[in-house]
C-alpha cells in the first residue's frame, strides 16, 4: 500500500508542476522528484496511457498539456 501511495504523490506533484510549465527537462525533473529519468519517463507513459494531453515543449523546457486537464485521485463522498 505504501509504494502505491507513494505513485499517487508522484503523479500528483508531476501533475502540479506540469500545470505550472515547470518540470524542467526530463534529467531536471528526475533531480526534483529524487527518482531517475527512466522513472521519469514511466510516469509520463503512465499519464499518457490514463490519456493526459502530455507533450514535452522544447521551447519552454518543460512538459506541457495541449488542453485544460485535471487530475484527481481520491475518495468523495456522494451528496
């Protein structure tokens, strides 16, 4: 349970910086987050393959969402 909830943590704050147009490039998001680049990538495959709008904006130096998203992971309770 605890390795999964540690995943969520990533894809929520890999969400939060892509929001930002801060992750850097890929080596400097690694850094960030204190993971290598290879996990670097499989979150962003993991993203992609859950159909986040990701792409990596050269210009920018950081990864991108072509369209308003929004990630939620969690429990809510129904009204």
């Amino acid at each position: 349970m605890k390795q999964l909830t540690k995943q969520i943590a990533l894809l929520e704050r890999v969400d939060q910086l892509i929001r930002l147009r801060a992750t850097g490039r890929p080596k400097q998001l690694a850094q960030r987050l204190e993971v290598s680049e290879a996990t670097v990538f499989r979150i962003i495959d993991a993203m992609k393959a859950l159909d986040a709008p990701i792409y990596y904006d050269p210009a920018r130096q950081s990864y991108v969402y072509s369209e308003p998203t929004e990630f939620k992971y969690g429990f809510y309770l129904e009204e």
